[in-house]
C-alpha cells in the first residue's frame, strides 16, 4: 500500500500523483490541508524519512517568512509548532510505501519507492523529463 500526503493545488504533488497511478497503483491520498497533521504523525513521518521539520519546512509559497521561521535561531520544535497550526507549512509530497518514506521533491524521487516503474517516458510538472525514464 501507497499513501501520499498530498496537496492537489501543488503541480509536484500532482505529478506525484499521477507517476504513482501510471505505475498501477492506486495509493491512499491524504489532503493534509484538509485534515491537518498530529504531532505524533509529523515526528514519524520526519523520523522514517530521516528528514527535521527546518528540512520538511515548505520555504515558499507558505507563510514561513512572515512568521519567522526562515530565521536559523528558531528551533525545530518551534518549527513544528507552526507546522501544527499551519499545515501548509510542510513541504510536499510526502509518500510512504513499503519501500520507505520520502519527501518527493522533485517528482523523480517516488520511482525508488515503487515496486514497478511506469511504462514510457515520464515528465515533470514544467514539461521536462523525469531522470533515468
């Protein structure tokens, strides 16, 4: 089983998406904007990823700058804080398979999470080819 923490107003996370499905699967999707997160699924998913929150922080397109957080002094328990309260916060998207946990940015990084490889050349969300497809 697949699960993605996905954002459908991302192009990346659409992309994601859509390599996940040409490969036959059909993952669980997660509108985390939606749902919100837990603390305890956060610290997991950073953990099994081997990712900080500072590392899983969404810089732009967010509201990381107006509330401080790009600043190198805040912490990461600060840092996750904010991810609580702002989910956008986090940056996307993040995918779990049996394979491991993997923040997939840029797109190509889901392929080594995946049992089977889609058929035919792939692209990114710009247009341009997906590395080693």
């Amino acid at each position: 089983m697949i699960v993605i923490h996905h954002n459908p107003d991302c192009g990346t996370s659409r992309n994601v998406l859509a390599i996940i499905r040409a490969a036959g699967e059909e993952p669980v999707v997660i509108d985390y904007l939606r749902e919100g997160w837990t603390r305890p699924q956060l610290l997991g998913l950073f953990a099994a990823a081997g990712l900080t929150p500072r590392e899983a922080l969404r810089t732009t397109k967010s509201p990381a700058e107006e509330l401080g957080l790009l600043n190198p002094e805040v912490t990461d328990e600060a840092v996750l804080e904010a991810m609580l309260r702002h989910p956008v916060l986090v940056n996307r998207p993040i995918v779990c398979s049996p394979k491991g946990v993997r923040l997939c940015r840029p797109s190509e990084r889901v392929l080594d999470l995946l049992d089977k490889l889609p058929d035919g050349p792939l692209f990114k969300e710009d247009g341009s080819p997906v590395a080693g497809t």
